[in-house]
C-alpha cells in the first residue's frame, strides 16, 4: 500500500509530502514511527486524515478505510524542534 503524507508545520503555509509503503496491517503508531524516520523526526506529532479526524495510535490503518494512494496529513507543532 503506498500513501501519501503532507507534512505541515502548526500556523504555518510551508509543507512538503513524502511517500511511504506500508501494509494495510500497520498501526497508526507504526506509521508514525515510519513517517518520523523519513522526515527525521520524533514521532511527537498528530496524523489526521484529510477531512481533519485524529486518528488513534493503536488502530490500524485498514480500521479507517484509508486506501491505496491516499493522502495523510501530518501536523507538527510551530514551535517542534528536531532532536
């Protein structure tokens, strides 16, 4: 399953997106852990869907009928500073 995450910073216009590949199987909380070594940065962050719904770390993605191709939005704190 390929995804799309569009990274933004809080309050701020600048973003960029990544592609991951991962299994329908996979948490939230791993997704994340794979989304913070492709952006090199703790997982300290909220994923959400498009349409702006938190997600849960210990659901799987397939528990939210997110698809093949889909697009992720990954919200980082203004003030986040890499480790």
């Amino acid at each position: 399953m390929q995804l799309f995450i569009k990274t933004c910073f809080y309050n701020s216009k600048n973003s960029h997106v990544v592609e991951v590949k991962n299994p329908e199987s996979t948490t939230i909380e791993g997704l994340k852990t794979i989304i913070s070594n492709k952006i090199r940065m703790p997982p300290k962050f909220g994923i959400r869907t498009m349409s702006s719904s938190q997600l849960d770390e210990s659901r799987y993605i397939s528990d939210y009928n997110i698809q093949d191709m889909h697009t992720l939005q990954v919200v980082i704190p203004f003030n986040f500073k890499k480790d």
